[in-house]
C-alpha cells in the first residue's frame, strides 16, 4: 500500500472512530427521551428554556424506577419520565383538583395521544395523598414546591400544611431515594414570602426546609441561573416568563 493510501485509510479509520466516540457520547435514555419521536410542538419549543435533559441526568432518573411527578399540570415531565423509566417502571402524574383545574386536563389527552401505558394520573388532597411508605425511587417538583406556600381563596388553593406535605413525600421515598427540586428564585432572606406575590421563594429557605425533614442536598445545578433576573417581577405571566434566575437541588433520603 502506498504511503498516501495508508495515510487515507488510516485518517478514514480515525474518523470514523471519532464520529462513533461523539454519537456515544451524545446519546443517553435522557437525549433519547427528549429526541423522541411524537412529542408535542409546544414541549419542544419548552426545551430549551427548561432544559429537561439535563435535569433528570442530574437527579439520576434511571429506567426501571417509580417516580412521582408532583403537581404535574399536564405533564410535560411525566411524559419525559415515561420514556426515561421504561415499560419496567411506573409514573405517578399527581395534581391536586385546582392543577388539574389550572391544565384543563390535558394530562389526559396526553396520556392517551402519547399512548403512555406507564403513567398513571391521580388527583390528591394534600391531607392525604396515599402515597405509601418507601414506594418512590424519585420525586421531582418543577416550579411548585413554592405554590406550597402560596394562599388564594379565589383559586381554590387554601393554606397548605407543608410540613405534612414534606412528611409524606420523603415517607414515600425508597431509603436514597431522591427528589429533584426546580424553583424560580426568590431575593436572599426574604424565606417564602415571594411565594404570594412572585411565585418565587428563597433556595436558602427551600434547601433548610428540605433538609429540616431529613434529606440531604447531594446535588445542584447552575444550568438555569439567569444573572439578569433582578428577582422582583412575578414568573408565570408577563416579561418574566421563560426568563426567571432558577435553583435546582436533588435531595436524597439517608
């Protein structure tokens, strides 16, 4: 072979190699589930803004597992988590009646469109919500656990019990069992205060109140910090939408 054909081949090979490296690298079960085929416009048009790869990586999501998506709306977490967890595992889509009331249960629609036999939706009273002792391998709480503190008679969202809500879920949770929590940032010290006016609440607050109910932070993310959120305008409507400075904990329970 002559030195020009060997130095052909063997940068082909070399290509060749490095394409498959990347492609390796690239494709995971969290990649794959947000790739997958099907998934609604307007969850695609959420990706980039929410980043849902990167936060069940983070949380270490894994197929076989049951995971708890707390306060859904109309789950555009849950349907990732199907995918993710697989045939083997299991889905709880958990709202209250005012979530299901706010997504105008749409979870259903995209139960059955996205033919989600893994995912099952329960609609819970916050007093009791059933869910078992050392039955979740995972929770995950993408901006809601400040709604905890939130109070509106006119929503139908009275004063929630949160120490019991708080129980109840790490009750639930498998020993190193974790949850993923994702929240709009409140300014420093100002607790959960925000939570009425902002729906934001301090991530100092939020990591003691976690850990006051026996987890432990075992990870975080700045991967949705956004520098130029002076933290002072509400997060669900108007400017601020999509553009909020967000905390991301997994906790883990010992």
């Amino acid at each position: 072979m002559s030195p020009l054909k060997t130095k052909f081949t063997t940068a082909l090979i070399a290509l060749f190699l490095a394409a498959g490296i990347s492609s390796a690298a690239r494709a995971d079960v969290y990649d794959d589930a947000v790739a997958h085929k099907g998934r609604l416009a307007n969850d695609i048009k959420r990706d980039p803004v929410d980043k849902p790869a990167e936060m069940l990586r983070l949380a270490g999501i894994k197929p076989g597992m049951q995971v708890a998506d707390f306060l859904a709306a109309g789950g555009y977490y849950s349907e990732l988590l199907s995918y993710v967890v697989g045939p083997q595992g299991h889905v709880l889509l958990l709202n209250n009646e005012a979530y299901d009331k706010f997504s105008q249960d749409s979870w259903k629609t995209r139960i059955d469109k996205q033919h989600l036999a893994n995912v099952e939706h329960r609609t819970v009273d916050f007093a009791h919500m059933n869910l078992g002792e050392n039955t979740l391998d995972a929770v995950v709480m993408m901006k809601v656990y400040h709604d905890l503190y939130w109070v509106s008679a006119e929503d139908g969202w009275p004063k929630v019990d949160v120490n019991s809500v708080l129980d109840q879920i790490v009750r639930a949770l498998k020993p190193g069992g974790v949850v993923l929590v994702v929240d709009h940032s409140a300014k420093a010290g100002t607790g959960s205060s925000a939570a009425q006016d902002l729906h934001r609440i301090d991530e100092a607050f939020a990591q003691e109140d976690f850990e006051s109910h026996g987890l432990k932070r075992v990870g975080r993310s700045n991967v949705l910090r956004r520098p130029d959120d002076a933290r002072d305008e509400i997060t669900y409507k108007g400017p601020m939408v999509g553009k909020t400075d967000r905390f991301v904990f997994v906790f883990k329970k010992p």
